[in-house]
C-alpha cells in the first residue's frame, strides 16, 4: 500500500496551486495545534507565496530607495520589487502557526518569523512601522534576509534532501508496481478521481476527504466490489475548481475480473452514495468525460 508523492522543480507551479499533501511541503503537528488549522488555509495561496521569492531571488535590487534627511527618512523611489508591498503584506498572514511549509514557501516564513514581523503593524511603505522604521525600511531587510538565507549551506542541503526524496519515492513507487505485477500475472488497473459537490455551502476540510477515502479503504473487507482489489496508489490535491480531491490508482486481481468500466461506475457510485452520502463525485478516468 504506497502513496504516489513527487517533488520536481519543473511542475512546481502546479505543485503550489494544486497543493499535493503528500508531497511533503508542510509538515502538520496534530499535538501541538495553533490559532489555525492548516485546512483553513486556501492552497492555492501558496502559489503566490513561491512567486514573490522567486522573483526576489531573481534580482539583486531593493525595493525602494531610501534617503535619511535630519531625524526623516524618505521613500525617494519605488523599485518593481516594492510595488508589491501589499502582495507581501498579504502573504506574511497565511502561515497556520502548526504549519511549516518547505522550498521558497518555507524560506518566506521562515525569514518572516525570524524578524518578528507582525503584518497587522504594517500599513503603508512610507508609514512607521515600528520604532522610527518605515514599513518599506523593513521589506528591504526582509528582502535582504531572504537572500541571505537561500546562500545559505542549510537551505542548499534542504533542496537536495527534497530531490533525493523524489528519486526515493519514484523508485518505491515503481518496486511497488513491479511487484503487484509479478505477484499477479495479469491487473486491472482503475483511474478514479474522488472529491465533492461544488455547490456545498461549507468548504469540505482535509480531514473529510481523509477520513472519508480512508473509510472506503477499510469498507472493502466486507464490500465485494473490492474483493479483487490488491492495492492502490493516492495522492491528494487541492485544485480552484475540484477543491480538495484524490487522485487514486486501484489495482485489481485482472485473472478475476475484465470488465473495468463497470467496476468503475459501480465504485464512483460507492464513493458518492455510501461514503459521502450524496455530497462527493467521482470520476472514471478511463470513461467518459464527466463526473459522477
């Protein structure tokens, strides 16, 4: 029973706007809980996050020029990068406190809790923030930090550790596979995505689709659709449009069972009926192009 998890630079964007949970870019601590829970947090959020570290390491510029007259200090130019001030201000209060987030997202945070910034302090570039310093004084060092973080030797072993854990998934991945084949000598092999209704009123947390594809799980003992099952991958996205949902591989006894799309429908209505009474849908990648 393995997890399908991956971590490659070249589908990071889509990796941030489709948060994949089980791609290890947050760690969550359930025995230690702060003001908010990471399901309260919209991951398609974190895109942005990425976006502006990304585009601060690009560059070697400040934010804005800052001249000191007598006891003033004055903002004499805004540079592209302190254009988005209120973009930062914003994206300083998405961290849960239980939350740590790894990559540039991580780096943000990470900078951000170590100079104590408070986003409800900050008002405006050129307004105080605190004790005689500018809002924009700040985002300077703040940019600064960021820089001298990601040269840092910690933040180069991280990235290599999450490239490493790539190689090691793929390859356990594969073994898995490779192995359900040689134990069975021909599979059926289903392509279901499980998620829910857009139309419901309350936002359906991760712990829903957890618990609810984890109940499906367990039901298959004493549910005779899955009596051929022989295993499974899963992995957990959050998308603009499906919200919280599950890419899932099944793989069943193919020596028992042919008829695959009837199996499919049959477990579609399963998921949507039984597990999550009448608030999921569900969707047989290997049929026809629509939800069920």
């Amino acid at each position: 029973m393995k997890d399908l998890r991956g971590d490659d630079d070249e589908v990071i964007h889509e990796m941030l706007k489709l948060v994949d949970y089980d791609l290890q870019i947050h760690e969550y601590n359930n025995d230690n809980p702060g003001t908010g829970k990471l399901s309260d947090l919209s991951p398609t959020s974190l895109w942005p996050v990425h976006d502006f570290v990304a585009r601060v390491l690009r560059v070697k510029a400040t934010g804005f020029v800052i001249e000191k007259i007598d006891d003033r200090t004055l903002i004499r130019e805004t540079l592209p990068l302190g254009k988005r001030f209120n973009a930062f201000k914003n994206l300083l209060v998405l961290q849960p406190e239980n939350a740590k987030f790894y990559g540039l997202v991580g780096l943000f945070f990470e900078c951000a809790q170590e100079m104590q910034i408070n986003p409800f302090l900050l008002s405006k570039a050129g307004h105080e923030y605190l004790q005689g310093k500018l809002g924009a004084e700040l985002f300077n060092e703040f940019l600064d930090q960021i820089r001298s973080k990601a040269r840092s030797e910690k933040y180069r072993r991280m990235v290599k550790d999450l490239k490493e854990r790539m190689k090691r998934n793929f390859t356990s991945m594969r073994r898995y596979i490779e192995a359900l084949f040689d134990e069975y000598s021909k599979l059926l092999v289903l392509r279901i995505d499980f998620g829910y209704h857009r139309y419901q009123g309350i936002p359906i947390a991760l712990e829903r689709i957890l618990d609810d594809f984890q109940r499906l799980l367990n039901n298959r003992r004493q549910n005779s659709l899955f009596r051929e099952m022989v295993g499974y991958i899963r992995r957990i996205e959050y998308g603009e449009d499906k919200r919280w949902h599950i890419h899932a591989i099944l793989f069943f006894n193919g020596q028992e069972l042919q008829n695959h799309s009837a199996l499919a429908h049959l477990i579609c209505e399963y998921w949507n009926r039984d597990i999550t009474d009448n608030d999921g849908v569900a969707f047989n990648c290997e049929g026809r192009n629509h939800w069920i």
